[in-house]
C-alpha cells in the first residue's frame, strides 16, 4: 500500500525535477546537494508507490503518472503555503475574530475606549460585543460562543466546572439621591441611613442588584419601584421618587447636575467585585488573548472612587 506521508520539502523537490528535467539544476533550485535530492526523489516515490520520473544518464522525464501527479503536487504545496500564511495571519493578529460577552454597563461606558484602542492596533480582527446580564454572559462563554465574558456579583459568579473566573477589581457602592435630598448633605452615610427614604431598586435578575442585596443583607430598603435599566433608575431619581445605590462603574448614568453621588463607607469585602470568565480548558486565540490582557491592563487599574 503507498504511504501518502510524504513532506513539503519532498513536493517542492518534485516540481523542481518536473520543471527543470535535470538533477544537478534541481538540486541546486532547492539548495541541496545531489545525493540528497536524489533521496527526496526516491522517497518520494516510495511514498507514492510508483515511479514519477524515467531517468537515463541523458534525460529526465515524467512517467505518466508523474504527469498525473504534478498538478496535484502544485496544489498541496500552495495549499500548503496559504495554510501556513493564513495561520501567520491569525498568531499576528492581521486576521482573526473575537467575541467578548459584557454586562451592559460595562459595555457602555468601560469598554468602548478598549474597543477602540485594540481595533487601532489590529483593524483585521473581527469584534463582537453580546451586551448581556450576568447568566447571559456566562452561557455564551460556557457554549463557546463567546471567548471570554465581563461579570459582575457579591460572590463569584462560576468557579467550577468548564469555567474559570478571575476578579478584575473592585467597585464601590455609592448612594445616588436629589441635590436637595437631606442625604446630600448627611455628615455620616451609612446603609442604615438609606433604609426609611423610598428606594429604587434594580429587578432582582441583575447583577447591581444580587451585589447590594449580599452587601446590604439583613438590612431591607424601602422599595418603591424595581426596574431592569439604570438609566430608568436615574430618571426616577432625578424626579425626586426616591434613592438608590449604584457601583462605581455604572456612575456614568447618574451624571447630572440635579444628581449627587456619594460613596458609602463599605468595606471591600462589601464592594461588587467584576470578573473575566473564560472556559477552563483550551487556549484563547492569539486575538482573543491580547484583548483579554488590554481589558485586563485597562480596567484592572481603574481607579474607584
């Protein structure tokens, strides 16, 4: 039975002999001395199973099959040839794509000057953004749709199994209320302080809320309405329906001058910690692996006031 086992080194040797039809001009194209590129040959069709040259001390010449055999050979090598480019490609990041799972607020205010700053260093790689709650994000990643996802909770949000997580940092509370609201101006915040005013509170499926009910536990807020954005919960703040309490990252939507916002004197056991969530077993892309480490650079030094 032939053995289809043959090298590039043996195709290109191949198609110098067909195109030149002379050893010692061949030899000297693949840079190689005669007696080794005479074993290429001859290796070469004992892979094959057949002769591939009829050779004589004046010619060279294709056998039929060797005729048979040299297009093909053509292909495999440029086949050969635009693997290898395109896999140079990918590990340089010329090419590739990246899918990347992140809570909305994250998503809005945190990660579009990484988004830009990594598209400016590698405008070939394809990115996608899944702009999702927490449970959300960690199924994309556990299906393997997304490369890796940004989390957020009191408690580690998966740390078994298929996945892994790593903290990023950590976000401090912060009361947000009326600029004539008398918590404004209340010398000495603490959670028990916020209980009696009405409260607005995120629904219970988010992650800003899982992270203030572990933070706040035993203590219950006077709840007057839950809703699913924060820019809802701004709105209601401004129009004096209540207060709330927000991390840091999600401040962007409490910027306004009618608003304050003040940071409750936590713990950082207590602060809402944010994660990367990656599958456990596999390796990242060469892409996927560089906006990992940008994310990481970037907004593991952010500052939390």
């Amino acid at each position: 039975m032939p053995d289809p086992d043959f090298s590039t080194r043996q195709l290109r040797a191949f198609l110098a002999l067909a195109q030149l039809r002379n050893f010692t001009r061949a030899a000297q194209a693949c840079h190689l001395s005669q007696p080794a590129f005479s074993a290429l040959i001859r290796t070469l069709e004992n892979a094959v199973g057949t002769r591939l040259f009829d050779r004589n001390t004046r010619s060279v010449a294709l056998t039929p099959e060797g005729r048979l055999f040299e297009p093909a050979a053509g292909r495999l090598l440029n086949d050969a040839a635009s693997a290898l480019a395109d896999l140079t490609d990918h590990t340089q990041r010329r090419k590739g794509r990246v899918h990347i799972a992140a809570l909305p607020s994250l998503a809005a205010d945190s990660l579009p000057g990484i988004l830009a700053e990594f598209h400016d260093l590698w405008p070939g790689v394809e990115l996608m953004l899944s702009d999702v709650l927490s449970d959300p994000c960690i199924e994309l990643v556990r299906s393997g749709q997304a490369d890796f996802a940004l989390a957020a909770g009191g408690n580690r949000p998966a740390d078994a199994g298929e996945l892994s997580t790593r903290v990023l940092c950590a976000d401090r509370f912060h009361l947000v209320c009326r600029a004539d609201h008398p918590l404004a101006q209340e010398p000495r915040l603490t959670p028990r302080k916020l209980a009696p005013w009405p409260f607005i509170h995120m629904t219970r499926n988010s992650s800003v809320r899982q992270a203030l009910d572990a933070t706040l536990h035993p203590l219950r807020m006077n709840t007057l309405l839950e809703v699913e954005q924060l820019a809802t919960v701004a709105g209601m703040v401004e129009a004096g329906l209540g207060i709330s309490v927000v991390p840091t990252l999600t401040l962007y939507q409490f910027r306004r001058d009618t608003l304050v916002a003040r940071a409750l004197p936590l713990p950082p056991s207590q602060h809402r910690r944010v994660y990367l969530i990656q599958r456990r077993e596999g390796s990242l892309s060469a892409a996927a692996q560089a906006l990992y480490e940008l994310v990481v650079d970037r907004m593991g030094s952010l500052p939390k006031t």
